[in-house]
C-alpha cells in the first residue's frame, strides 16, 4: 500500500507570489477514507478576488501586451510546456495528494496526473499553431477589399471547477486559457483545492509571468460568487452542478458577460442483445462506478434489451461483488469513499428515497460492512425503476446505477432521450448500422459506442439542455478563450463615390 504524505500548507496564488487571506480564515482538508482532518486551506473572500483581478488586468496590460497577451503563442507554449515537465516529475507525488484529497483510487489519480500534463503539452501545440492561422484571409465577392480575421484572447477568465477531477477539471480550463493569452483566476471546490494549490507552485518554479495565473481557494458564495460578479473579468467558466450554473449564468447575465457551463448528467447507456455480455458488463460498470461513481458523464441509467436482461443483470451482479472496495491507496483498489460527509448522506437519501418509491436494491445500498469508517458506499443497482421516480430523473453523483428492460430500439432511444440532462450517452451493440442510427438519435453532446467514459485531449466535450453548453477540449477548448476580430481593408486607388464630391460641383 502506498503511504499517505503530509499536505503541503499553502496560502493563496495572488500575482507570482504565496499570499495570506486579507481576513486570514482557512478551511480544513478532511480525508473521506479516514474521515480525520489532514490539513487545512486558505479561505478567499471578495477582498482576496479584487486583488488576484487586479494582479490578472496587469497581466495582461504589462509592456502593451508583449508579456503574455499579445506574445506569440510560441512563446506561451514554452511555459505550457515546462508545467507539463513539473507535472510529470512530481507525479506520484501529486496522485497521492489527490486521492488523499478526493477520495479516488491511487491508480486512477495516477491516471489522472499523466492526463493534466498530456493536456498543457497539447494546448502548447494549439498555442504554437496560433501564430499560423492569425491574419486568416476571408474571401469576398468585391475585389476592392480584402478581408482577415485576428483571434486575441478574451482577457480575464473567471474559471470554477469540481471537486471529481480536481488537477485534471481545472488543466482543461487552465490549459487552453492560457494558450489563448489569457489571464485566469482559478477557483477550485473547496472540497478538494489541495492539487490546485500545488499547480500554484508549479507555475512559480516555471517562472509563470505574476498574474498570468491566480488561484483562489475558498467557498462559493465568500470566493466563487465575487469572481462571477467582478466587472472586470470578462467570462466565467464552470463546471459543477446546475443549480450552481444556472446562478452564475443570471449573475453574469446582468454584465452580459459570456459563460461557457459543464453541469450535470444523467446519461444512458443502452446494451442490445447481441452483445458479448462479459464486456458489455464491464463497460456498464466502469461507466457508472469509475471515480467512485462521481462522474458529470456517468451512464447511470442502463437500458438492457428484455431478452437479456435477467442473465445481464446476474452476470453484472457477479462483477460487482468483485470490485475491490479499500483505503484508495492500497493497491488494485477499484472503489474508494464519495468525497464528503454531505455527499456521503446525499447518496444514501437517494437510495432510501427510491426503496420508498417502490423500487427495488437489487445490490448494494449501503456502506461496506468490512470499513468501519470512511465515506464509503457499496456499488449499487436498482431495478423495477418508473420513469417518474427520483432516481430515474435526478443526477446522484455516487456509485448508484439504476436499470430498466426495453423491447424495441424506438422505445430505448424514447427512454434515453426522456430526461432534462444531455451529457452522455453510450450504446453497445455488434450491429454498428444499429450504433450508429442511436448515435445520431442521441441527444448528448457526447456518444460512446461498446464503451463508456473514455475521453481525449483532442475530442470536444460538453452537452446540450440542461447539461450546459460550450465545449472543452480539442481545438474548441482553445475558441472558447478566443475572441474574433474582423480587419477589412479597402484596397482600391478610386474614390468610393458614394456622395457627390465637393470638389465637383
């Protein structure tokens, strides 16, 4: 088993340099496997924003830009570049931080560190790739102009993330932020900032220019609620729960200012009956139970066609029994603790609430019986589930899987598409003309066919109704810190002859 290291105390990452709070307070770190305090944070109010806002504005107007703002994205990817090289050299260091921290199992957080460095590698590349598509020619119908698009970056970006993929949900807003020539104050959950105060660190051993990065710690209404309603940051983006965005995205409604929003998910994911059922088993459960069941994506509504789902269910039952529940620093743990006390309870009540409704637990329900401490809840299943219970509708954010039979393709894709959230959806099925027919039926911004979960640098991300809108990652992540500016030109010797010339009269 890997040992727990202590965590590092820091204050917060104002303008290059380690700042206390103005009102001094902090927020301790509780370890969900130990449910002991192992630390604590700085806790920022509006005072501590104003002056990381204001170190950000300097940023990006020191020396009329050529600092940072309006440097080359060559330059800026050196910087993207040497983060990644910190990262990957304080790996294990940092995966241990995270599952400390947050609760996963250490190989995921290990999983999760080689991902932040793949993504400031590939965001170094898009930066570098920049300096080439400026000046982009725009074809016109009249010879007597000529046309080009600049793309300069946005400016101050407010940026809130999650408490799930604490180093990895802050680099995929971080990254291409920084690429664009931005300047960013990061407010991370307060549940899990620990990792996020490190990349603080990182930045200053890398030489980060003051003020290019700010990261704020603390809770949302004292921290996250002042950067949203701050006139001098120019978008906000946030990934977190719905409620949560559908209040930034009122506050910053009154100072028209753009957001970009990842929210909730209660993503389906259909399994046909010509499937391999071992594998389609796997994949049902690592899309629903990986990060301990905490995922945005998760595909926590099983459809399973009724021939198979008597021997599906038992086959999945069998899996289930297998995952290893422990501490998440022991070795080949596959389910750690949900992150809090209050998550810990939320999860609970949802599964009460559903027994109470009718439905049935077909496995799990509860806390494991070999831990007695820890916010740790068994994987479960749920079954003889109506479309109107809570469970079906409401995102649980916990190991908990809820299942339904369906006899036509029709009626699954009516199932799947019959919720408020469109994140995530998965299929799997050898027929890949049937795949891709639900694929397009989908309404999510995100399909996975024969699997679940996996996500790339590369690939957009994001979802449509109530699951936000805006995509991350891929060369779309980088547009959204990106703001387009039009430059014509009027490239004729003739006068426009639009009024008569005085001259001629």
């Amino acid at each position: 088993m890997a040992m727990a290291i202590p965590i590092p105390s820091r204050q917060l990452f104002i303008n290059g340099e380690w700042r206390e709070p103005v009102l001094k307070k902090r927020i301790p770190i509780v370890n969900p496997t130990t449910e002991e305090i192992v630390g604590d944070i700085p806790a920022a109010t509006a005072e501590d924003v104003e002056l990381a806002v204001d170190a950000a504005r300097q940023a990006l107007s020191r020396n009329k830009g050529k600092d940072w703002s309006s440097a080359s994205g060559a330059f800026r990817a050196k910087y993207l570049r040497a983060i990644a090289a910190k990262i990957t050299e304080r790996k294990s260091e940092l995966a241990n931080l995270e599952t400390i921290d947050c609760g996963k199992p250490l190989e995921e957080a290990v999983w999760d560190i080689d991902d932040v460095a793949g993504c400031f590698e590939y965001y170094a590349d898009l930066a570098e790739g920049l300096d080439a598509k400026q000046k982009a020619p725009v074809s016109l119908p009249l010879e007597n102009f000529k046309s080009y698009v600049l793309k300069e970056p946005i400016g101050v970006v407010g940026l809130i993330t999650p408490w799930n993929y604490p180093l990895l949900m802050a680099t995929w807003k971080v990254a291409p932020a920084l690429a664009a020539g931005c300047a960013a104050i990061l407010k991370p959950s307060e549940l899990a900032s620990v990792t996020c105060l490190e990349l603080a660190e990182v930045c200053r051993e890398v030489g980060l220019p003051p003020g290019v990065l700010n990261i704020v710690t603390g809770l949302g209404p004292e921290a996250g609620a002042p950067l949203v309603s701050h006139p001098h940051v120019d978008k906000i983006a946030f990934t977190g729960s719905n409620a949560t965005g559908s209040g930034i995205m009122a506050a910053a409604a009154l100072m028209v200012k753009p957001v970009s929003l990842e929210l909730g998910g209660k993503s389906p994911i259909i399994v046909f009956e010509d499937v391999d059922l071992d594998k389609a088993v796997e994949w049902t459960i690592f899309g629903c139970f990986w990060t301990n069941g905490q995922i945005c994506s998760a595909t926590s509504r099983l459809l399973v066609h009724e021939s198979i789902a008597a021997e599906f269910l038992e086959r999945m039952v069998k899996w289930i029994k297998n995952i290893k529940i422990s501490d998440p620093l022991e070795e080949g743990c596959r389910l750690g603790p949900v992150v809090s006390r209050g998550q810990y309870e939320k999860v609970l009540k949802f599964i009460s609430n559903a027994k109470s409704e009718g439905a049935t637990i077909l496995c799990g329900g509860a806390r494991p019986e070999h831990l007695k401490k820890g916010f740790f809840v068994e994987p479960t299943v749920i079954t003889d589930i109506a479309t109107s219970m809570q469970i079906w509708r409401e995102e649980v954010f916990g190991p908990v899987l809820c299942v339904k039979a369906f006899s036509t393709e029709d009626e699954a894709i009516e199932l799947a598409n019959d919720t408020r959230y469109g994140l995530g959806a998965a299929v799997i099925s050898k027929d890949l003309e049937r795949c891709d027919r639900v694929s397009k039926a989908f309404q999510a911004g995100i399909v996975w066919i024969n699997c679940s979960q996996p996500c790339f640098s590369q690939a957009p991300w994001g979802g449509k109704k109530h699951s936000g809108f805006g995509r991350e990652l891929g060369e779309w992540g980088l547009d959204n810190y990106l703001s387009v500016k039009q430059v014509t030109q009027y490239v004729s010797d003739e006068p426009w002859g639009w009024y008569k010339s005085p001259s001629k009269l």
